[in-house]
C-alpha cells in the first residue's frame, strides 16, 4: 500500500513537473524577449545621450566665442567713444 501512493506520488510529481516545465520555458522566453527589447532601448537612449551631449558641448563653444566677440566689440565701442572725448 506504501509503495502503490509513493508510486502515485511520483508519478503525479513527473506529470507536473513536465507541465511546468513548459509553462516555465514559456516564461523564461517572453522575460528573455522582454530583456531584449529594453536592451536595444537603453543603446537606443545611450547613443541620443551621447548626440545630446556632444550638441551640448558645441553649444557651449559657440556660447564662450560669441561672449569673446561681444567682449572685443565693446572694446572697440569704448575706443571710438574714448576717441571722442578727447
């Protein structure tokens, strides 16, 4: 009598092992799928980062060579003025 439950145990143990096998490959697959996807889109977002970036930068080079041609012309206006006044 032991040994026929053990029997039935294992095999109901087998049985549902086996289907959870399969329901279990099926989730790994979509968190798989799922990884993948965000995967592109953190290199998608990393590459606009770095585009982001590298505009920022320009941007800031043009900022610092326009405030030195602001700065030279108004040197230029106080001589022309300075000229004046004498």
């Amino acid at each position: 009598m032991l040994l026929k439950k053990l029997t039935i145990v294992a095999a109901i143990a087998i049985i549902s092992g086996c289907a959870n096998n399969s329901a279990l490959e099926a989730n790994i697959s979509q968190l798989n799928q799922k990884v993948d996807s965000l995967t592109d889109k953190v290199n998608s977002l990393s590459s606009q980062t770095k585009a982001v970036s590298a505009e920022v930068n320009e941007l800031g080079m043009a900022q610092e060579k326009t405030n030195q041609a602001v700065k030279d012309t108004n040197e230029r206006i106080d001589n022309v003025v300075a000229s004046y006044k004498k």
